[in-house]
C-alpha cells in the first residue's frame, strides 16, 4: 500500500510505545519508539553523542508521531510512556510555561524548549492520549522500545569512547564506587551504602544512620572516598540527581554565595557537603548518573543500603582495606 493511499485512510486508534536514555547522564543516548494499528507496526529509532534521559524520551516522541503524520495525517494517538517528565511536562506543565515566557516558577529558563515546541506542535497535530507505565516492570511493548532506545545507544560506543576522552583529557578511573541510600519515614533514619570496585576486586561499606535521605547519600560517598588509602581517580555512580548534581555542578555556586541557593536560603546539608568536599580534595573525581538495572554494582549497594536501614550489619569487614588500584 503506497503512503498516499494510507494517509486517505483515517486510522481508529494508533498505539505507541517510546522510551529513550543516556548512559551517562548526560552522555551518548538513543530512543525508540513502536506504533501498532491492527496487524501493522512501525518501529524506529535513533541516538545522540550528548544527549539526557529527557531528552532522549522526548525526542521519541517527536520522531513517532512525525511519522504518523507522514503516513496518516491526523489520527488518535494512544502514547505510552514511562518518562513522567514527559507526559506532565506535554498534559500540565507546557501551558504555564508558555504563559510565564518560558520560565519556570523560580523564574530559570525551561530547559529543553526547543523540544517542548515540537513536541507541542506534533501534539497538536493529532488526538493524543497520554499514558505512563511503570518502566522496566515486564509490559513487553515498553521492553521492546528499552531494547531499541538502548541498541541505538550502544552503537555510538567507539564515537562516546572518543568524546569522553576529549572530554577528560586521559582520565582513566583507577576506582568506581557506587552509592545508595535508603531512608525509614517511621524511624526518620535509614542507611547508606557503598560499593567500591578496582577491576575484579570490590569493597563494601554500609552503615545504619540518621539523617534525611540526601544527607545519607552524601555521606555514603564521603565514606566511599575517606576509604581509599592514596590519591586516586574516581568515578562515583549514584541514581539519585540531587547528589550527582549537587557535587558536580551546585556545590560551587552555594560556596561562591556563602552556602547559600540563588534565592538566599541556606543550602540544606551543608556539613555532608563540606565533608564531601574535604573527601574530595586528594582525588581526582567525576560523577555519573547510573541506572540500578544496568550496573550491578548500584544495585548492590541498594540492597545493603536497605539492610543497613533495617538495622542489620555491613556485610562487608571493616578491618579489609579497600581495594588498591595498583593491584588491577
């Protein structure tokens, strides 16, 4: 059947999966999308040497319903997604942003305009509901599109290799370390862990505390680099934005402010941060966003964060010094 003679015929209802990621993030990202009416389905796909999540799931978005419009013109869009940032961001979020001038409400630029305004005009350009699924929880439909956005990604590997050389001169991490937290609402405490990896050999560290969330996360990382008995070069991995954000791109504003956030407030968790920084300062040290179903080692730490919360012991010895890089 030629395109034209599809676009004559007015499909009931399409059916569409998107995911989209980086890894790192932000880092090389690749999207995929999936569209199903009756027996018929489309898949596509597509990466970006720099690229974030968000944007990646955006973009597949974008891409799907720019070819609908190609084959169908408008028609109804059943869009499943499990990105809430996409789908409030297009059914809550664009209509204030539109009116404040492209501002949020802390009066900052809204990032990823120029994809929102696509998005929008795509939007637009059909009868689109919007849905979001729970990611990585087995609806095969939302796995195939993982598996596509996470094909397209790999393929940028020798290209991604390249770039982050460039980006870090020659930095090599003679030490990864991971770092989760778990928080108790009914305990107001929890616990933190860590897992530290040279090559085949890996450390442990876990530890049952009080404290908020954040602030166990942040000196569950502390913790991680007070282990290492040299300097080094590390990459520290977390799930958590607010910590992989905070070390790598806040915590020199909320110095240069006196610790204080751009609207004069006290920056929460100031002296985690300060031990962090004083933890840092041997080290050579990057921080990455990592994805607990990708990195094994993340989602070991999850678990001992977990155990360390409900009061039950570092699996690891304490007395075992951390893994020496040399050793690899």
């Amino acid at each position: 059947m030629s395109e034209d003679k599809l676009k004559l015929q007015t499909p009931d209802r399409v059916e569409v999966y998107t995911d989209g990621g980086c890894r790192p993030n932000p880092g090389p990202g690749g999207w995929g999308a999936i569209a199903r009416l009756g027996d018929r389905e489309w898949t596509l796909s597509g990466n970006d040497p720099q690229s974030t999540n968000n944007q990646m799931e955006m973009q597949a978005a974008v891409s799907v319903l720019g070819l609908l419009e190609s084959l169908f013109g408008r028609c109804s869009v059943d869009l499943y997604t499990d990105s809430e940032y996409l789908r409030q961001g297009i059914t809550e979020w664009i209509g204030k942003w539109e009116r404040n001038g492209w501002q949020t409400r802390g009066r900052e630029p809204v990032k990823n305009r120029e994809l929102w305004q696509v998005l929008d005009r795509m939007t637009r350009s059909h009868s689109v509901t919007w849905h979001w699924v729970q990611g990585h929880a087995g609806h095969p439909l939302n796995e195939r599109a993982d598996r596509l956005a996470t094909r397209a990604r790999e393929a940028l590997r020798p290209a991604a290799a390249a770039a982050a050389k460039a980006s870090h001169g020659a930095f090599a991490p003679e030490v990864e370390i991971c770092v989760k937290a778990s928080y108790l609402q009914s305990q107001k405490a929890g616990g933190w862990a860590v897992v530290l990896r040279t090559g085949e050999h890996q450390r442990t560290l876990s530890r049952q505390e009080a404290g908020t969330a954040n602030a166990l996360l942040i000196r569950g990382a502390a913790e991680g680099l007070w282990a290492l008995t040299r300097p080094c070069s590390v990459a520290i991995y977390s799930d958590a934005d607010y910590l992989i954000r905070g070390a790598s791109q806040w915590i020199k504003g909320w110095q240069s402010r006196g610790w204080t956030t751009r609207d004069g407030k006290p920056v929460a968790n100031r002296a985690e941060w300060e031990a962090l920084l004083a933890a840092m300062q041997p080290h050579r040290v990057i921080w990455q966003i990592g994805r607990v179903d990708e990195m094994p080692d993340l989602a070991a730490a999850g678990e001992l964060a977990a155990a360390a919360a409900a009061g039950q012991s570092d699996r690891a010895n304490p007395e075992r010094p951390p893994p020496d890089p040399g050793q690899s």
